[in-house]
C-alpha cells in the first residue's frame, strides 16, 4: 500500500512540476494551483520516506546482534 502511494506522489511531483513550468507560459493561475499541488505532493512523500527510515532505523535497533 505505501510502495504504491510513494510511486503515486512521485508521479504527481513529477508532473505537477513539468505541467506547471508548461502552464507558466499559457495561464498562470493554473500554473500557481499546480505548483501547489506539486509542493503538498513532495511534503507528503518526503513525509513518508522519513517515516519509513524511522521505522527501519527502529526495526534495526530492536534487531542489533552485535553484542554476542
């Protein structure tokens, strides 16, 4: 479920940034909305990936094998 909402963020920053730099030169009102959409998208999937290494940074602690 994550693996796929990741890949669906990163196809929204992807193309909110290439069709909001398109929409700069044709409407730029449409173009500020993008980038908006672009800018919550990357918070979210930065969000995300932070979470994910928090949690496999944890999982390793718990899983620490080095003192035997």
């Amino acid at each position: 479920m994550r693996d796929k909402l990741k890949l669906f963020l990163l196809a929204v920053v992807i193309l909110g940034q290439v069709i909001g730099a398109i929409l700069l030169f044709v409407h730029v009102v449409l173009a500020v909305i993008f980038y908006i959409i672009y800018g919550i998208a990357l918070i979210l999937l930065f969000w995300l990936l932070i979470k994910e290494r928090l949690k496999e940074k944890k999982e390793d602690e718990e899983n620490d094998y080095r003192d035997y």
